[in-house]
C-alpha cells in the first residue's frame, strides 16, 4: 500500500510540473518601436510611389547607363529626354507586397495608394496580341522615368529595354495570383461593392493563372516559356484563389485544387517540400540532406506552406516544417548561418521568413530580426540591398506580431525615445517578474512532491 500511495504521489507530482503552462515570451521591445518600424515603413512605401500609380523598386535615380538607342517615344517624348530622368524598374510580384502591406497597416493613404496601384495594373494588362506569350492578362516588368517636376511618368518595358523577349516577366501566376490577393483585401477593407462588376477581370487574372497549368501535377508554372511548377507560386496562387473565394465562393474549388497538387506532388515523404518539379513530376531540385540545403530557393521555400496557408501553424506538420528550416538557417544552425540576423549568404534580409516566424508564434526570432533590419536599413534611409517588397513584407509581419504579441494593457514608449541606430527596453520589461513564475512553479512542486513521496514512505514506519 505504502508503494501505491508513493507511486500515487509521484504520478500527481509529474502530472502537476508537465501541466505548467509553457513560458511566455516577454516582448523584448516596446510597442512603440514596432508602431515606428511601420510608420516609417509606410512613409518609405509611399515616397515609392510614381506619377502613373504604380509602386517603385527603390527611390527612383539617374541611371546615365541608359542608352536611349533603340527605346520607343513614349506621348510624344523622345528617349533622348526622358532617360535623362530618375527611373525605376517595377516588378509587379515586389509591387504586390508592398501594396498588401501598406493595407494591413492601416495607413492613413493606404486606400489611395491601393486604388492607384490597381488601376495602372489594369491599364498595364497586356492583351493576347501584345503579350510575347499571347496570354491575355499578364503584366510586363517595366523601367519608369520620372520627369523632374514629378508629374509626368514614362514607362518602358524590359523587352523594349533590352531588347530581349525573355526578359518579359518573372512569372505570371504570381502576378496574377498576388493581384487577386490585393483586389480581395481591397474589396473587404474599403469598399465592398469594388468587384461587383468586375467579374471579367477576375476572370482574365484566372486565365493567366491557367494559361501555365499542368495537368499532371496540378500545379502552374512560372511562366509560358519557364514551365518550372516552384512551391513558393503554387503557395501564392493558392492564397489568390482562397482570398478571392471568400467574396466569390466559386473559386474555392480553385483553391483546393492547388491545395491538393502542393500537397501531393510537392511533399516529400521525407519531411519536406520539393522547391520546384517539372511537369512530368520530376523534382528540379533536390535535398540530398534535409538537414543541409541551400538557403534559396531550398530553405526560403520551406517556410512558404506555412506563411500562404497551406499548413495550419499550430500544426505538428507546421511545427516540423518550422523547425526544419531553424535546423539549419536558425541561430547555431547546422549551415553556421543565422537568417534571424539576415546572415544566409543572400544579398536581401528576406522578410517573407519573418512573416514564418510570426505565425509560429516565434516572437524571439522575429523580433532579432526586426531589430537588425531597422538598425540596418530602415534607420539609414532605406539604404543598401532593401526595396518595396521587403517594406510590404515587414509591415504584413510587424503588423501581427503588434496584434499577437501585445494586449491593451502594453504601455508604448514615450514618442522620440528610441535612438536612431538602437532600441531600448522599457522599464517594465527590464525588471520584469513574471518570466521567472514558471521556473518558480517548477522548482515549488519538486519540492512539494518529493516530501509527499518521503512522508507516504515513512508514516507508518517504526
């Protein structure tokens, strides 16, 4: 009987110290902080804005490389004038995330400059004749001059560029697929009777979508002349459709289609996902070692099931997918690398891989990474390799982690008390008690169990 009731005690101990809830993460940085990484983030979105509504690489600049040979007049201006402007290129795909970042940030001009941004893409829709591809629908990368008093905008394709019918675009179905992302959000944030009459145009967007389907894999290639299926678009176009199946229930079977193909031609057995297949099903890339792969496109790729949607974040798949690619890219990863500190070997910070840690509920990771980016660019003007799709992509992230990671109560730092190159703690945070409970509780219930085990072993001891 003495054993029972020891072994009992045991039991209720163990059961009592595995039931402590997991330690909460303290934020590290004051909401403050985060409230300046997206206001700033947005400034700079918006100062990338051109005269025509379309949204910038980076802060357009002289580029006296430029030969004006060969370029087409544009409205009656001649090459020789305008590629004596500042000029940036447009890439729709960078464009599109920086659009739905500036939308989740609530920012006071978001709804313009989303408005803007959708109407040039519209205007800038190729149709089947002047498409290289004959795909009605899709959307050139673009070089755009800038007149000097800032109202005029030219715009030149990279074909007429470069005088190279490849260089058309870098893919269709994620054009097209991160357009209807921001078509849906615009709808349900500003106005809901926006697509009512726009069927044509979702439909259009579809067909580009399409125009690169295959048929044994149930994927899309990136583009009619680069028939690669990659796991990162086939994501994207999963989110396109899903979005837009919330306003039109139609294009739900749209999204499980390409959820099913993901999951069956892109998941290997092994715990991971093919970066991209051929489509005959044939992995373009391949992971000898899941424990050592490179960062692009075999790490990145990893993190984008869990970013689009296709995994559940509290999944155990997520959770394994997760730490899979931390394995490797996280702090003392196998590869030696850290993408916390945005140290892969990449020449971009990549915050598509914040957007990751913040659905995992991976506050420490995300907010290193937060930190270093604002130390690195943000705080110096945008400087170096940062561009609009980076900024879309922290505001998408930094604007969760604000709603996931704080309540109502969180005091904000007084406005002007973080320095331009550092970030300070609050007061509270410094001295704060709570992270150390669990341990406490810990700690409190050893001790209580074990006396328990030693009194049912001794009461009725001689």
């Amino acid at each position: 009987m003495k054993k029972f009731v020891a072994f009992l005690c045991v039991l209720l101990c163990f059961s009592f110290i595995i039931n402590i809830p997991a330690e909460a993460y303290d934020m590290k940085y004051g909401k403050s902080f985060y409230e300046k990484v997206i206001k700033l983030e947005c400034e700079y979105i918006e100062s990338l804005v051109l005269p025509n509504g379309a949204v910038g690489y980076d802060i357009p600049k002289v580029d006296a490389s430029i030969d004006p040979a060969n370029l087409p007049e544009v409205d009656g201006i001649k090459p020789e004038e305008y590629t004596k402007w500042a000029s940036t290129k447009v890439v729709p795909y960078f464009s599109a995330f920086a659009v739905l970042g500036i939308m989740a940030a609530d920012y006071e001009n978001a709804k313009d400059i989303t408005l803007n941004y959708i109407n040039w893409y519209i205007s800038s829709m190729n149709t089947k004749e002047s498409d290289v591809n004959g795909v009605a629908g899709t959307v050139y990368d673009y070089r755009i001059f800038v007149s000097p008093d800032g109202k005029k905008a030219v715009q030149v394709s990279f074909i007429d560029l470069y005088g190279d019918k490849a260089r058309n675009y870098d893919s269709t179905d994620s054009y097209a697929s991160t357009f209807l992302q921001i078509l849906s959000a615009y709808t349900q944030k500003y106005d809901s009777t926006f697509l009512e009459n726009k069927k044509e145009l979702l439909e259009t967007l579809k067909s580009v979508i399409y125009s690169t389907y295959c048929e044994k894999v149930s994927l899309t290639g990136a583009k009619p002349d680069y028939m690669v299926c990659y796991l990162m678009d086939n994501c994207e176009v999963y989110a396109g459709f899903r979005d837009i199946s919330v306003l039109f229930p139609e294009y739900k079977a749209d999204a499980d289609k390409f959820l099913d193909g993901i999951k069956k031609s892109l998941y290997c057995k092994d715990g991971y996902y093919y970066p991209a297949v051929f489509e005959n099903g044939k992995t373009a890339y391949t992971i000898d070692d899941k424990t050592s792969f490179d960062f692009y496109p075999h790490g990145t790729s990893q993190l984008f099931p869990i970013t689009f949607g296709i995994l559940d974040p509290k999944s155990d798949d997520a959770k394994a997918q997760y730490e899979l690619f931390n394995t490797v890219y996280g702090q003392n990863g196998k590869a030696g690398k850290d993408w916390s500190v945005a140290d892969c070997g990449d020449a971009y910070p990549w915050a598509l891989n914040l957007r990751a840690a913040v659905k995992m509920d991976d506050f420490k990771r995300a907010e290193k990474f937060i930190h270093h980016v604002y130390v690195k660019y943000i705080a110096t003007a945008h400087s170096g390799n940062y561009y609009c799709g980076e900024a879309g992509n922290m505001l998408l992230a930094v604007t969760e982690l604000l709603e996931k990671g704080f309540n109502e109560t969180d005091a904000s730092l007084p406005e002007g008390s973080l320095p331009e190159n550092s970030v300070s703690e609050t007061p509270a945070e410094k001295g704060s008690f709570k992270k150390y409970i669990p341990y406490i509780a810990l700690g409190a219930s050893v001790i209580l169990g074990t006396a328990a085990v030693i009194w049912a072993l001794n009461k009725k001891r001689p």
